[in-house]
C-alpha cells in the first residue's frame, strides 16, 4: 500500500445549514495541505460544505469505551445539573 508511510488526519465538515463541524471520515496524507486538498476532493465533491477541518489523528485524545462509567456517571451525583432540581414561581406559564 502507497499510504502505509504517511499520517492518518480526521476530517470534520460544516454543512452549508449547520452550525457545527461533524467528522465525516478520514484520510492519509503528508502534511496539512495536502490533508485539507484531499479532504476537499474526497468530501465536498457535491458541494456538502462551507468549511473544513483537518486534524492529524495522533492530536486526539479520546476517553476509553470502558472507562464511560467511571468518566460520566460522577455528574448523577450534582442534582443542580438537573432541570427538576429548580422550583419555578407559580407565576411563570411558559420557560
């Protein structure tokens, strides 16, 4: 294969209606340019975006699957994050 050598980088596009970047897949290549040249003529081929970003994948880091209890249940235990801690005045009809 021509691409064993080369990085991976993640490619993130914002859609012409939405406000956020979503990953869409990925890519290798030498450098960043070439990156964000790739990821124009394999993603956008049909005009599906208005931006783009590129990231090298190795300046990622992600939480582990296994470790989702230990990472995310800690925040069950902060009501106040929780919208049935608040009491609302009788007065209020629509929030």
């Amino acid at each position: 294969m021509a691409n064993q050598g080369l990085p991976i980088w993640e490619v993130f596009i914002r859609s012409k209606n939405g406000l956020e970047h979503r990953h869409v897949g990925s890519l290798h290549a030498a450098d960043a340019e070439m990156a964000l040249e790739n990821a124009r003529d394999v993603y956008t081929r049909r005009e599906e975006g208005v931006s783009l970003w590129v990231v090298e994948s190795k300046h990622i880091t992600a939480s582990n699957p296994e470790h989702q209890g230990e990472l995310f249940e800690p925040a069950q235990d902060k009501v106040y994050r929780h919208p049935t801690f608040y009491k609302l005045p009788d007065e209020l009809e629509h929030m």
